[in-house]
C-alpha cells in the first residue's frame, strides 16, 4: 500500500497547474489591463485578456474540485483497506479463541465419557466385593478383584492420556501450595512399601533433619515420586530403592536409586519420550504406559526444576530431580502463576503493577524513621481501596510492592496512576525525611507475558 | 437418619452410589437432570446434594448458582463430582460458592467420608 504522498504526485501536480491558473495567470491579466494596455489602440486586446483571465480562473477552480475529488476517493480507498485488514484480524482471534475452547472441552469431553462407564464399573464391582447386594464366595471374590484391578489399570492409562493431551494443549496447571517434601515422600511410600515388600525389596529413606519445604502441587509431585519409585522397582530383581533428599544453594534434590537393571547407552535418549517402555520389569509391577516419564518431566520443568537420570547397564539406576526450595519469591511466582491459570481458564485479561520504593539506607537517619517506613508498606498493604475481592497486594522484598489486579490492557494505565496516588500518599510523611522516589512497572497478561516470571521480569524491564 | 441428593444424568451411577450409601444408613434422594434436582432441592431439603458438573441443558454450575440464589437452598451443602484436575470446574465451583469435590470414578470410602463430614456439618 503506496502513502498518501507518493500517491498523490499526479495530483500535487494538477493542484500546481490549477493554483497557478487561478492566481498567476489572472494576475498577469490584471497587471497587462492595468499597465500594458496603455499605448496599445487594439480594443480586442482587453477583451482577449478578460476572457483569457476568467477561463483560467474556471479551469482552476475545475482541478481543484478533481486534487480534491481524488483525494476523497484516496482516503475512502485507505479507510477501507484498513477495516478489511482489521475484520481479517479480528476473525483470527475469534478462530484461535475457538480453537482454545475446543481443546478444552475435547479434554473435559473425554474426560467425562471414558470416566463414567469407569466410575459405574468399578463402583458395581467394589460393591460385590464389599457384599452389599449379598455374600460372595471366595471365588467369586477372586474374580472380582482382578476385575477391580483391572478397571484402576484403566483409570491409570486414562489418566496418563488425558494428562499427556493436556501437556501438550499447554493446559496442564500447577496449583502451588507450601509443602514439605518429607510429607510427599511418605506419601509414595505409604503406597509403594508392600510393593517392595512383596518382592523382597529393601526402600529406604534418607532426609534431612531440617524439614525441606517447597512451592509445589502436592498430587503432581506425588505422582512424579510414584512414577520414579515405582520403576525402580518394577525394574529390580534384588537389593533395593533409596529415596533420599537434599539441599544445596537454594535447590531441593531428590535421588531415587536401585540395584537394578540399569539403562543401556542406546535407550537413554528415548527416555523421556511418550510411549518409551524400555527393558523386561522382573515379576510383581504394574504395566505401563511408557507415558509416565514424560508426564513427570513436564510437571518437574512446570514447577521450575530439572529431571535427569544416571545409569549403567547391570549396574542400576539414579533418576533425580531438582525443584526451587520455598522462598517467598517462589511463593510470589506461584500466587502470580495461578493468576495466569485463572486467567487463562476464564479468557480474562489481568496485570501486574510493580511500584519500587527507592531510597538511600542512612545509617543516621535513625531505627525510627526505618520503622516509619515499614510501617507505611505494611498500611499499603493492608489498604484494600479500589481493590476487588479477586487482586492481591504482594511484598517483595522491603522495597518493592506488587498488585495484581483484574483489569485489561486498556484501564490498566489509570489503575497505575491511582494507585501511584495511593503509595505516594500513604509514604509522605516518611518521603520527605528519607528521599524516596517511586518507579512503576507494569506487565499485562497475555501481551507481555504469558507465564510468570515473563510478566515479572516485563514489569522490571520498563520500571520508570 | 441424613438425606443425600445425587443430581446425575446418569442413573447407573446414581444407582450405584445410592446402594453404597444406602448401605452405610443414609437416605438417598435421585434426580435425573438438573431441573429435577433443584426441585428436589427445595422440596425434600437434604443433608448433602451431590452434583455432577457434565449434565445437558442446565449444568452443575447453572443447578449451583440458582440453589445459592435462593435462600432455601443457599447454605444447603454441595460437594462436585467432576473428572481429575479439571481446574477450570473447580475455579469455577469456587466462585460460585461449592463446599468440596469428589473425583470420579471415587473411591467409596473417600465418597463415605465426604458424606459423613458435609452431613455432619449441618
């Protein structure tokens, strides 16, 4: 699409044409009517001039209307480019908005279609079981447990579908929580002890006196463990499975070790890919889906953290994973994170206004004026004004404050300048004594971030 | 002796979970679709209402918005039968003022220990 400018070269030139005829030549005229004429006896002469002068005056004004016509017709044209480019725009947002909800509702479809024909199953056989339409025998009952059995093997595989499709629609959520990590594995080793047992197994467990706490969802991470437990020892004939827990440099590692079979060089790089089953499992172990891997790898990276395995063939097996110790910056990252899963699931638009307090810590300047200041972020906090149930007020660190809010791009600037008004208020009277001064970044979800520590680190990027 | 609604499209499973807790001494109301269920609701005025999310025409959140808009059945207890980690039902459950979930399929000793907890409660 040519600018108006180039465009309008033909145009420029008709405009000059037709300003120089409505003005020079006229001009000319009257100046020859005026002067020229004088010693000249012609009488047409004057007549000649005067005609000349109003057919020139005409033509002009004539080009004018057209440079004016074209340029109408030019803006028109423009004008209606630009709503098609926006209608087109416009349809591709409803598109991808369409395609969203249909992942969705695939998901929570299929979801409900395979799980009820399992709930009725399992329910009417857990009922036999349990004799409450009437007593079974002991062959009956025989039966009937493998039939159990079999519809929780179903579930698993179900599940793991349904978590492998959500993975890959970027629609599996973490909800965090504070967590101590000793709870979680006590968790995996209620349920995988007898296992072990059963097959002459030893398990233990090794964890720091010191409680290791996290930021995480505490059904993923325990299903992470089940996976990681469960293999080891699906794949051990004899010895045993350690699960043991350190900390180092802000980092929780959790090792699971085994006297197993080990891994050759050839199977490593399959991995952590879907439907990998790799090696004989030795007797007592539930069948796989060749799913659980990569579903653990993508719930330990959704939470931060890294999975890696060791191992050599005949010699066994280490799979560990790290995750983020508890901070409040983890906690922080996490409130934010389910914000965007709300915001996401809702097809809301949020933002994250982060004001920096920034002042020089003047060892002269007394405990009481430090304390002032304390005291005025803890009033900023605790000031709900112009808030909704549904934001939150976060503080980092001791000098930066964080709102969430539930506004859009469009008012999120007016909120930014309120409540700048509302901080700049409440420090005032500490302001002056210690020379603050207050810079604002803003990051509004989904245009300048889509995840957490992306918006977090927007805002910081344009503090002003 | 404590009064239970299930509001299910699906009457196997009502039927199913109606014998289980039937067995454990509770009075087990049914009802087919969500209509039905609100109905009931005011009617026989139960101890717990179970509410499953997936039902044509009027949903479990629709069935829950107009039991907590009506005051007789504003504080009536609900627990949610949903599938696993359907996060968007449980925000949206959340909003709309539900008292707890249960996954499906459930365990029946997690169903029993729902029950016996949101009856109790009353």
């Amino acid at each position: 699409m040519e600018k108006l400018s180039s465009i309008s070269q033909d145009a420029r030139r008709q405009l000059g044409i037709a300003v120089a005829l409505i003005t020079v030549i006229p001009a000319l005229s009257i100046f020859y009517l005026a002067f020229a004429s004088q010693g000249n006896r012609n009488p047409a002469a004057p007549a000649l001039v005067m005609g000349i002068m109003s057919a020139s005056i005409v033509l002009g004004y004539f080009l004018v209307t057209k440079y004016r016509d074209n340029l109408e017709e030019m803006i028109e044209e423009r004008t209606a480019e630009l709503q098609a480019i926006n209608d087109q725009l416009q349809l591709e947002v409803e598109e991808r908005r369409r395609v969203e909800r249909l992942k969705d509702d695939f998901v929570s479809t299929v979801s409900h279609e395979l799980r009820t024909p399992l709930a009725i199953t399992r329910e009417g056989v857990s009922l036999l079981i349990d004799g409450i339409p009437g007593p079974i025998n002991e062959k009956q009952a025989k039966v009937l447990t493998t039939a159990k059995g079999n519809v929780d093997r179903l579930t698993r595989i179900i599940n793991d579908l349904l978590d492998i499709s959500k993975i890959e629609a970027g629609r599996m959520d973490i909800k965090h929580e504070r967590i101590g990590v000793d709870k979680l594995i006590e968790h995996a080793r209620v349920s995988l002890a007898p296992l072990a047992k059963q097959k002459g197994l030893r398990f233990e467990v090794h964890v720091p006196e010191e409680s290791v706490e996290v930021f995480a969802d505490e059904d993923r991470l325990v299903q992470v463990l089940n996976n990681l437990i469960s293999n080891a020892i699906k794949f051990t004939k004899e010895g045993g499975v350690t699960v043991s827990v350190s900390v180092d440099d802000g980092s929780m590692r959790c090792v699971i070790e085994d006297t197993g079979t080990g891994i050759s060089e050839d199977d490593m790089p399959r991995l952590f890919h879907k439907f990998v089953q790799i090696g004989r499992t030795h007797g007592a172990g539930r069948k796989g889906t060749g799913l659980g891997l990569v579903i653990a790898k993508n719930i330990v990276e959704l939470h931060g953290g890294k999975i890696w395995v060791e191992s050599e063939l005949g010699k066994g097996t280490r799979f560990a994973f790290e995750l983020p110790v508890y901070s409040e910056e983890q906690v922080l990252l996490g409130k934010i994170g389910d914000k965007v899963v709300n915001a996401r699931q809702m097809e809301r638009e949020f933002s994250l206004f982060l004001w920096e307090l920034r002042y020089e810590t003047d060892p002269t300047l007394g405990e009481a004026k430090q304390e002032a200041l304390g005291r005025a972020i803890q009033h900023l906090l605790q000031t709900r004004a112009y808030l909704r149930s549904t934001d939150s007020l976060e503080l980092r660190g001791d000098r930066q404050v964080i709102l969430l809010a539930e506004v859009g791009r469009d008012n999120a600037p007016v909120v930014m300048n309120r409540w700048r008004q509302i901080i700049e208020e409440s420090l005032r009277d500490v302001a002056a004594a210690i020379h603050i001064s207050l810079v604002c970044g803003m990051a509004v979800y989904p245009y300048d971030g889509a995840e957490s520590h992306e918006l977090l680190e927007s805002a910081e990027k344009n503090l002003a | 002796m404590k009064k239970v609604l299930i509001v299910d499209d699906e009457p196997e499973f009502a039927d199913m979970i109606s014998m289980r807790l039937e067995a454990n001494g509770y009075d087990v109301i049914t009802a087919g679709d969500g209509a039905e269920g609100l109905v009931k609701a005011r009617e026989e005025n139960p101890d717990l209402i179970l509410l499953d999310v997936m039902m044509p025409n009027l949903d479990g959140f629709e069935v829950l918005k107009r039991l907590r808009n009506s005051p007789a059945t504003a504080d009536t207890r609900v627990v949610m039968l949903t599938a696993r980690g359907e996060t968007k039902s449980i925000f949206r459950g959340q909003e709309l003022g539900v008292d707890d979930y249960l996954i499906k399929p459930c365990d029946s000793d997690e169903l029993l220990a729902v029950c016996q907890k949101y009856c109790r409660l009353r």
